[in-house]
C-alpha cells in the first residue's frame, strides 16, 4: 500500500476524534499488542503527560528537552496537517516508508475493535523499541485511565492543569475527571502535578498516597521569579537561573515549569533543560501568522483556555477591532466559548470544520447574536482567513480559534 491507502485504512476503524463512540475498555487493545510482541513494554523510561490544558505544550516542550539529552520519541495527537507529526524521533516525523512498514507488518493481528487511535499508538511503540530510543514522551489521548498509552509503565506521570471537558466521557466534576487522569499514576512511580484546582489537587495527593507514589506540585515544590512576558515568550528565573521561553502567554509557563521539574526529578542536567526550554517551538498555540494587521492562531477548545486565550490578547496584543475566525466541533462548550471570546470580538467569521464532529454553524450563529456579536457564516476557513483580511484594517487583529483541526486546516493551506 501506498502512504495514502495507509492513512485510509487506518481511518476506517473506529476513530473517537472524528465522533466515534468511545470503548471503555484496554483489553482488545492489549490482546493485539501481546500478539505483535509486546512493544509497549520494550520502550526505555516512557514519561506520561495527561491533562486538560497545556498538555501538549508540555509534551513538547519535554521533547524539546530530552531530544538534546539523547534519542527522544514523542507520541501526541492530534496532528495539525500530516498524521505523522503524531510520531516524531527528536522532532523527525516518522518517515512514510517507516510508517507503511510497521502497518502492514502489524495488518494482519488486528481485530476490528481497535480503534484508529490505538493503531497510531502501536504503531509509535513498534517504532521507539526498533529505534532503540533512550526515552518517549506519550501525550495521553484522552482521560488517563483507559488511554491507549496507559499500557506504558512510565519512568514519570505528569498531570498538567485539570479542567472541565469531554464531560460526557470523563464525568461532569473536576473530582471524576481528576480520578480518570490519575489513572496514569503507578505504585511507588513518580508524579509531577502542575498547579491544580483545590478538588483535582485533593485527588492526586490522595491516589498518590494510596499508590505511594512521590509527588511534586510546581507552585509548591518548584517556584519562579521575576517574571517577564512579552509578544517573543517569556522570561524567568529558577533558583537564580534565568530561562528562556519562545512561546507566548503566562500559561506556557506553567507548561514550562511543569516540563522543566519533569526533567529535572528524570535526571537531565540543567544546561540542556535551559537549551531545550529556549529552543521549543508550537504552532497553533498563540502563534503569530503575521502583523498590520496582527493574525493569530491558537487551538483554545475548552473554557478554560479560552480565559487564558482571552486574557493573553488583552494583556499581549495593541489592537484596534478584533475579527475572529470561529470553528468549533459539536461536543464542545460551544456556547461557553463564544461567551468568553465575545466580550472582546467585533465581528465573527463562522466556519464548519473538514470533521463530522463539526459543529452546526447556524446554531453557533444564533449563540453569537444571543451574545451581541455581529457574524456571518463562511464555507471554509480559507474563506474565512481570506476575507477577514479584507475585513480587517492595519491596527486590527485577527484571531483563529476554536479548534486544533482549524489550526490544521489553516496551516495545511497556508503552507
């Protein structure tokens, strides 16, 4: 097969992502993976990262990091433009070559319960144990407890801050999702939690106990100092040490924080800690696209990152009007987006998404008018992108957001 047919094939199992019922159970997933040589299990000091916000710029700035420390897989989701960026040795996306040759060795033990997710995820192990890496990075896919990267042993789990979504799968309070994220924790394992709501924190020091497994909260066991943001990162200090963070927004810190105690209760000396923190990159994470006027793309797809969204722009960015670019997919808080976004938006472009979880763009149409913002619906978001330039005078600032896959879908045609 070819790298196209591939991709197909694996897309036509049970795919959660684009609006698949999810399978609470690891058991088919973990049948296949004993059939296939267990792979899982021949991966060196795997490092877990589940969440609710930040947990793929952890993730990253973590590979940043232990890619300089030696030969690092990273194992994230969703990808942006090519479904490869998912598996990456040291920030190299696995060759297509590589990727049909894992699949069609592996074909012919599945069973049609796997689900699209778990495949990519065997395909990752297969991947790190025949390349011999020296450590991975696993960004949890979902939840914690029944994730297909939870039949890792990891060397470390890392919880970044918890917040509500995917309610519906995980439970409607902080309590039931905090105990699904718990479920990467492992007996006598090491923990690193970035700061927490009172009742997530109250989980984690208790399944932590329970496991005796040892614990460290940024905030409480890792502080910075003189802390400076601007439109280039940010700046801070560890223990007298100054660090360097390319990525915008007083929430990276927090990622980086998170990502630098990781590395440094995994054993990674300082210097390349601060090498790998200065040198991470992320797109579709208040990413600057261009200037005069201002266009920036950020993922924000719950809540709670719509806050830290909204307030990094009013504090960040010196702008006149603000357009928003606004494509959502239906199981999301779609009207507590546009809430939290409308405030500071004065005109909307709504676009549907290449995703049948997309959302109905005459209901977010009607959300955006109950809020008091003027909009109109567009066929795609190249449409959108196009004539929100027009729209928009050189002091404005264009804002895309909403969604990873319009991140994705955006780049993929700005590239």
């Amino acid at each position: 097969m070819d790298f196209k047919e591939a991709v197909e094939f694996i897309y036509s199992f049970r795919d959660w992502e684009r609006g698949a019922k999810y399978r609470f159970d690891l058991s088919k997933l973990n049948e296949f993976l004993k059939k296939i040589g267990s792979p899982h299990s021949q991966i060196k000091r795997p490092v877990l990262v589940a969440g609710t916000k930040g947990k793929g710029s952890t993730a990253r700035i973590l590979s940043s990091i232990f890619g300089l420390a030696g030969k690092t897989g990273a194992f994230t989701s969703p990808h942006l433009i090519n479904i490869r960026e998912r598996i990456k040795i040291n920030d190299e996306s696995i060759p297509e070559t590589k990727f049909i040759e894992i699949l069609e060795e592996i074909k012919p033990l599945m069973n049609d319960k796997l689900s699209t997710f778990e495949i990519l995820a065997s395909i990752a192990f297969v991947y790190f144990a025949r390349e011999n890496t020296d450590s991975a990075i696993f960004e949890v896919g979902l939840g914690g407890r029944l994730d297909a990267t939870n039949v890792l042993n990891p060397e470390i789990s890392v919880i970044t801050p918890i917040s509500f979504d995917h309610t519906d799968i995980l439970g409607n309070t902080l309590d039931s999702i905090a105990r699904e994220k718990c479920g990467i924790i492992r007996e006598g394992g090491k923990v690193v939690s970035a700061p927490q709501p009172p009742e997530a924190l109250e989980v984690i020091k208790e399944v932590c106990k329970s496991k005796g497994a040892k614990l460290w909260i940024i905030g409480e066991d890792m502080f910075c100092e003189d802390l400076k943001c601007d439109l280039k990162g940010a700046t801070f200090k560890i223990d007298g040490e100054e660090y360097s963070l390319p990525l915008i927004g007083r929430h990276q810190v927090i990622n980086a924080l998170t990502a630098i105690y990781t590395a440094q209760v995994y054993g990674i000396p300082r210097p390349l800690i601060k090498k790998g923190v200065s040198e991470v990159s992320f797109h579709g994470r208040l990413e600057i696209i261009d200037k005069n006027p201002w266009v920036v793309f950020d993922g924000a797809h719950n809540t709670a990152s719509a806050w830290v969204l909204r307030r990094s722009i009013v504090e960040l960015f010196d702008f006149r009007h603000l357009i928003l670019i606004f494509g959502v997919l239906k199981d999301k808080d779609k009207e507590g987006l546009i809430k939290i976004l409308g405030p500071i938006t004065n005109y909307a472009f709504i676009t549907p998404l290449q995703s049948p979880r997309s959302a109905d763009s005459n209901e977010l149409l009607e959300i955006f008018k109950r809020v008091g913002v003027k909009a109109k619906i567009v066929k795609n978001p190249i449409t959108a992108l196009t004539e929100a330039r027009e729209k928009a005078g050189p002091r404005d600032l264009i804002l895309a957001s909403g969604s990873l896959y319009l991140m994705g879908e955006l780049l993929s045609s700005l590239e």
